[in-house]
C-alpha cells in the first residue's frame, strides 16, 4: 500500500517525459511551417507522400540551386 504513491509519482514522471518529448517532435519546425507557406498543391501531395524529412530536404536542395544561379545570373550581368 505504501508503494503505490510512489510508483504513481514515478509514472506521472516518465509520462510527463514522454510527453514532452511527443510533444517536440509534432511540434513543426520553422523550416516545415515555411515550405508548408512555399508549397504548391503538388509539392504539398510530395509531402503527404514521402513523409516531412524527404520532402525538406529536397526543399533544401531546390533552394540551394537556385541561390546559385541567382549568384550565376548577378556574376553574368556585372
């Protein structure tokens, strides 16, 4: 009987974990919430598709591309 508060106490703590923990990983990043503004209806079916971390990074890499050729297309003009 007396063990009962304190494994309670200990499972409101591991839960309390947990949760926060959850709660970080459902929480979308800033880099998320900006393609989710960005996206087009197809980039958008992409992500229900291939899941947040595949469809940021190709996010990633069509925005390097195109920083570099903007630098191409200011190198070119000057």
């Amino acid at each position: 009987m007396v063990l009962f508060p304190v494994v309670l106490m200990l499972f409101a703590l591991f839960m309390e974990r947990v949760e926060n923990r959850l709660r970080k990983l459902l929480e979308p990043e800033e880099e998320v919430q900006q393609y989710l503004d960005r996206a087009s209806n197809a980039e958008v079916n992409e992500l229900a598709k291939l899941g947040v971390p595949p469809a940021a990074t190709r996010m990633r890499r069509t925005r390097r591309t195109r920083a570099r050729e903007d630098e191409l297309d200011v190198a070119q003009a000057s």
